[in-house]
C-alpha cells in the first residue's frame, strides 16, 4: 500500500490537471449599424485568454443584402487583400473566401435586427501583434475596420 501511494498521487494529479487548467473564454461584443459603422473602433482581450466569444449584433434594420455585416479577423498586413477576396467569394459565401488561412476567425453574414457569434482559439495569436478585424460586405472594409488587441 505505501508503494501505491506515490502512483496514487499521480492518478488524482492527472485527473484534476484539466480542472485547474481550464481554457478561459473571454466575451467581446460589438455592434453594425445601417449607417455602415461598427460601434467600436478598437477591441482589446487580455494575453491570458485562450478563447475569444465575439458577438456581432446588427442594430439596424436594413436587410442583409443591402447592409449586411459580419466581422473577421486578420493580420493586419493582410486585411485589405483579404477584403478584396472576400468580396470576390460572393453573397454565397457571406463573402468569406474558403479555406483562406489568411481569416483567423469569421462571424456569419448578419442583417438588421439579426446576431452572430463566433468562438475562436487565440492562444496561437501573439500578445502586441498587429491584427485587424473588419467587415468583408463589400465597399464596407474602408470604413468598418479596428485594431484587436491582445494585452501582453
Ligand atoms: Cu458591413
């Protein structure tokens, strides 16, 4: 029994080990509107988040074909021509180009009235790097872009 108990102790770590290192989520929002604007022009999590839950609320009441919104994150050195594909995937694709690496996360294509949210892994993402989210309904990126932040 005294040679188990060291084995024991190891058991019951490994057990508890997923508990104490929970993934922690942390929420974001952020609203469009009919006058082609987001409510935000800048987002900040803390290094110490895992995941990210982006809520995206579209406030108007313009349909999605007219004003529709999402919201996609990027390196900012890639957003813009990553806005251009986007643009050229189509309605079809809520003008999300697939299996483009450049897209580190993307909400789905929203009207007025509507809310979409994504959840995303940003663990991989590096603390103080330049990343840019935006909205790839076209002729909305110029204006419907932020800096994300990720507090070191
Ligand atoms: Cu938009």
């Amino acid at each position: 029994m005294k040679r188990l108990a060291p084995v024991l102790l190891l058991v019951a770590a490994a057990l508890a080990w997923p508990s104490t290192a929970a993934a922690k989520t942390c929420e974001l929002s952020i609203t469009g509107n009919d006058q082609m604007k987001y409510n935000k022009s800048e987002l900040v999590v803390g290094a110490d988040c895992d995941k990210v839950k982006l809520t995206l609320e579209h406030v108007g009441k313009m349909s999605v074909e007219q004003m529709g919104h999402n919201w996609v994150l990027a390196k900012s050195s890639e957003y813009k021509s990553l806005a251009q594909a986007g643009m050229k995937a189509g309605m079809k694709n809520e003008y999300i180009p697939q299996g483009d690496d450049r897209v580190i996360a993307h909400t789905g294509l929203v009207g007025g009235g509507e809310t979409s949210s994504v959840t995303f892994d940003v663990s991989g993402l590096e603390a103080g790097g330049d990343y840019t989210f935006f909205c790839s309904f076209p002729g909305h990126y110029g204006i419907m872009n932020g800096k994300f932040v990720i507090k070191g």
